[in-house]
C-alpha cells in the first residue's frame, strides 16, 4: 500500500501537468500562432503598402524557358524616381546594373553601358532574356499595377494568391513580415513559356 508522502508526491507533480492539458484543450482549435498571417491583415495594411515606393530587396531569380534554365543573384533598390538592379551570377553575364530614372535606362556590362526607351528592350537586347521590370515594383509587393486592367484572387485569409496582368500571371507561394507588413517571399511569373521564380531572402525598408 502505497504511503501518504508518495500520494502526496505524486499529486504535486500530477495536477500541473493535468491543467496543462485542460489549458491547452480549451484554446480555440485551429487558433493561428504568434508570427502567422492571419485574416483581415491584407486588407489592414493595403494603403500603408501602396504608400511604401522606398524599399531594398535581395535575393535569388531563377529563368526556366523551354529551351534553358538558369538563375542569377538579384539586388534591388528602389526609390520614388529611380531604381537600381545589380544582377550578378550565370545568366547576369557575370554582373550586369540595371538603372531608370525618370524614362531613361541604362545597363552596365562587362561589354560596356548601353541605353534603350524601355528597360525590358535593353535587357532583350544586351541579355537576351528580360524582366517585367516597369510593372515589378507593384507585383514585388504583392500589388496590381494601375495601368492596365487585371483579374487578383485571393486566398483564404485573404492575401493575394494568383495575378494575371500584361499578359503574365503571378502565383504568390510564401510570405514575410518587414516591420509591420506582410510582403511576398516567394512568387512565380509565367508569360507563355517564360517561367521566372523569385526567392527573397530580405526585404528592406531603406535601400
């Protein structure tokens, strides 16, 4: 038969973890962690994004066609009036800049500096391949552009989820926070059989 002090022991180290449980059970099933996106955020924080046009990312591009498949590193600057792409790796041509401000283009290869009307003609042209890089820094935040019309489904907490503008659709797969706003990590951009993935391993709120 078991003594009092062994009872009492076991009660002691027992009725903790029994509430424990009985804390955890009650929670709200399903109820979304600390750091998770969660319903109503998108919506609460789509005018403060519009107004976001300073910011730095850096990450990984990836360009599938049906003939090849590469990627480079991606280093973006971005401001009201100008922006600026370093691009450096396989298909960069080792490191190529990308610069616009205010209609005029320019990029910078091993080659030399070449300019053009449209920053999407010079990249055809010097690199044989090219971004949509007029309308990427309203797609980049997960944004339709304003100056074409355009078809946005969202997800189930409301995030944006697939675009289809310009002829191109973007998937939007993973998402991070930068301070207070949630901003794509990880999106897919399809026109015909042109495939480019873009991981972006940091966004910055200052370039």
């Amino acid at each position: 038969m078991p003594s009092l002090l062994a009872s009492s022991t076991f009660s002691r180290f027992l009725l903790p973890a029994l509430a424990v449980i009985l804390l955890a059970g009650c929670a709200a099933p399903g109820a979304p962690l600390e750091g998770e996106r969660q319903s109503g955020q998108w919506e609460a924080q789509q005018s403060a994004l519009e107004r976001l046009d300073t910011w730095g990312l850096a990450g990984k591009v990836g360009l599938r066609t049906s003939e090849e498949s590469t990627s480079a590193n991606l280093d973006w600057n971005q401001y009201p009036h100008y922006f600026r792409m370093l691009i450096s790796g396989p298909f960069g041509g080792g490191r190529s800049v990308l610069e616009g401000r205010e209609g005029r283009y320019s990029l910078t290869t091993g080659e030399g500096r070449f300019e053009a009307e449209t920053p999407e003609a010079l990249m055809n042209a010097q690199l044989g391949w090219s971004l949509p890089v007029e309308a990427m820094p309203d797609w980049v935040r997960g944004l339709p552009g304003d100056h074409a019309s355009y078809r946005l489904e969202t997800d189930e907490l409301g995030f944006p989820s697939h675009l289809q503008q310009d002829g191109w659709e973007i998937d939007y797969r993973d998402w991070e926070r930068l301070d207070d706003l949630w901003l794509p990590r990880r999106m897919v951009l399809n026109y015909d059989d042109l495939r480019i993935t873009l991981v972006i391993n940091q966004w910055r709120s200052e370039p």
